[in-house]
C-alpha cells in the first residue's frame, strides 16, 4: 500500500486531502504537532467525514489513518522518507516550522538510495513553491534540494472551522462540501504521476493559481468584509444580501475579465465558474463564517494576495478595480475594527498594507473608506457604497442592472 505523509491535520488535511488519497487505496498518516489529535487518530484509526449541503449530509469514514508527532524529530524524518508523496497543509505562517522535519527526512530518503520525493504545497500563498525552496536551500544540499519536487496546488474545496457543539461529541468529526478536485502544477512533478481521482495534473499551472487566489479566495474575502460591516455572522447569509452579493459577483467579473485576457482563457467558462462559487458560498450546512474567511487582514491586503493582486492585475488590462476597492476598503475598516482603534492617516496605513499608495485601486478605496467610516447606519451602507461604484466606472451595466 502506497503512504501519503500529510503534514497538518487540520481542516484541509483531514476534510479534502486525507479522503483523496484514503479513497484511492493508499495509506494515509498525518505529521502534526498537536498531540492529542494525533493520539486520537492513532486509538481511532480513522475518522468521521461530512459531506455536507443545502440538501442534507452524507457521512463518509477515512481509513485507514495514523499519526506522527511532528515534535518526534526522528519519528518524523522517517515516516517523511518512507512516504511515497508528502502533501502541507499547514497554512502560510506555519510552514517555517515545518522545514527541519521535511529536511530530514529528505536528507535520510537519500542516504538510503530511494527516488524522489513530491511535496503537494496545499497553501493559500501565491509563489509557495519559491517561498519553500529559499527555507530549504539553507538547510538541504543542491544535490538533495533537486530530488524534491516542490509542487503547487490549488484547494478548492470549503472546509470550516469545525463546529465545537459536534466536535465536543465527535472530536475528530470534520466537515466539507462536495468539491473534491486538487489540480497540481503537472511541470513541478518529479517521476510518474499518482493514480488518485481527484488529483489533477495542469501545465502550465500560474492561471490555476491566480483563478484561485484572485477569484475564489478574492470573492470569499470581500463577501466575509463586507458581510462583517453589515453585521452577518455566516457567510450563507452575507452572500444571500442582494447587495453583498452584487458585489461581489462584480468584483468576481472584473478580475474573470483580467484572468481571461492574460491566458486567453475562455470568458464564459469563467464566469461559469464564478456563478458556482458564488453558488457554493452559500452553503449553510458549512456553518462558515465571516470572521474565519476575513482572518488575517494584513496577509489578504497584501500587494501579490487576494485583493491587491486581483486589483492590480485588472488594472494591467487598463480596466478600473473598482469593486476591488470597495473590498479593500472593507477589509482596513474590520482590521481598523480589530485593533481597537481608528487609525489616525487611514491613507499610510492602507498603503502600508497593500504596498499601493497612489492610483485608481487607492484612490477609489480611500473614497469608500470614507463612507464606510462614518456611515451610521449599516443597513444603509450598501445602497450608498453600490452607488458611489456605480458612479465611479464609465459603465456600471451590469451592477446598474442588477440594482
């Protein structure tokens, strides 16, 4: 039986990635530093997945699973190099912790003589697969760097924070939507490739990325801002908002557009896509929430991730990111929130985060930011900022229309 080493048991490595390769035949162990999941794991030998919708729940066992603490450096480097592909999940700001296991466990997978190792990068993180390598150049040879194949995904699926009134009850219980494909840069691959439904080989792979972080992750961040402005909790019910959902379909739209035109991608199987995702965040079963999708601010402001990259791509077609500002504007205004203060030169902090202190996308959203500073009434809010977009763009058809 072939082994997948899945460094973090989390949501994305037990609620997507545990099941793709359990489901195939293999062997699945986790590597994660929380000991008594891993405890549980290993008592259990598996655990409880829902496949959750609108239409009802259907429940799914992975098996067979063990598990490894990551803390067990030895433990660890071995279980890395009997692995027959290694997937991370652990998310952008943990993955420094994970390199001196992986390191090790590549260093020994070579002193026994055995091939190759693949290493599935399952984080939201644009260039991930760079970012990796300069944190195991230090540490791992030429030699040895180039038996790794560093290879980037693109996780799809939405898979919430677990629901701590069922997890008290089923502590391993983890819950998802249906949407089971992980496509994964064909060209980063080193050997054969696996035989797991699911897994998607694509060359080349940078539009599958940029559709993900500038679209899906895009999309999800601006309903979660603006959704937390207007006082939802659930995502399902901020998307739901005929307002909220304007815009962000619109922001989706504007940056398909941008997608389309750099790839020569075709526009209505985007925006067919787009309509889907908007489709699947409002899935009520997934309890997600606002607060969880909108989490880190600084990281989602940032000038390469989801909204400031999105922005800036549109603005390299010579379009205006309007939406996008709003989205960003919302986004200062709940970080501004969470700080517990209003910042006192909102412009420097905005361009702080974003690395954009000039232009359209600041400008636009300096203007929206106004009004969402001093609006008093949230339910109000949206018409006015609806209108201002509306206002700002040559031709606003397809928001004017929807209104």
């Amino acid at each position: 039986m072939k082994l997948a080493v899945i460094i973090g048991a989390g949501n994305i490595g037990r609620g997507f990635i545990g099941q793709l390769f359990s489901e195939a035949g293999w062997e699945v162990c986790y590597l994660d530093v929380a000991r008594p999941v891993v405890d549980a794991l290993n008592e259990a030998g598996s655990y409880p997945l829902d496949i959750v919708s609108n239409t009802g729940t259907e429940r799914k066992i992975i098996s067979p699973v063990r598990a490894v603490d990551g803390n067990d450096h030895e433990a660890a480097a071995r279980v890395t190099a009997d692995a027959d592909v290694c997937v991370t999940c652990v998310g952008a700001k943990a993955i420094k912790y994970i390199i001196p296991n992986l390191a090790a466990g590549v260093r020994l997978r070579r002193e026994e003589g055995r091939g190759p190792l693949n290493l599935l990068i399952c984080e939201n993180l644009m260039d991930a697969d760079s970012y990796i390598r300069s944190l195991l150049e230090p540490v791992l040879t030429e030699e040895e760097l180039s038996s790794v194949g560093l290879v980037e995904t693109s996780v799809g699926r939405m898979v919430p924070v677990p629901d701590k009134t069922l997890t008290e009850k089923e502590p391993l219980l983890v819950r998802a939507e249906r949407y089971g494909v992980l496509p994964f840069d064909r060209d980063a691959w080193l050997g054969d490739l696996p035989d797991v439904p699911g897994l998607l080989p694509v060359s080349p792979f940078r539009f599958v990325v940029e559709r993900k972080l500038y679209v899906h992750n895009m999309g999800h961040a601006v309903c979660a801002y603006l959704g937390t402005l207007c006082g939802y909790e659930a995502i399902a019910d901020a998307i739901s908002d005929t307002g909220i959902r304007l815009a962000v379909r619109e922001a989706m739209i504007s940056s398909v557009k941008a997608l389309s035109k750099r790839y020569g991608r075709d526009l209505d199987a985007l925006l067919a896509h787009t309509e889907d995702l908007i489709r699947r965040f409002g899935n009520r079963a997934l309890g997600d929430t606002c607060a969880r999708v909108g989490n880190d601010v600084p990281r989602k402001l940032a000038r390469a991730d989801r909204l400031t990259g999105a922005a800036l791509s549109i603005l390299e077609t010579g379009e205006r990111p309007v939406w996008l500002s709003l989205g960003a504007a919302a986004a200062l205004r709940v970080y501004e929130r969470s700080e517990g203060t209003d910042f006192p030169d909102p412009g420097t902090a905005f361009a702080a985060l974003t690395g954009v202190g000039e232009g359209p996308y600041y400008e636009d959203a300096m203007a929206f930011y106004g009004v969402i500073r001093t609006a008093d009434d949230p339910a109000g809010l949206l018409p006015a900022l609806i209108s201002m977009a509306d206002g700002m763009l040559t031709d606003a058809g397809p928001a004017r229309e929807a209104l």
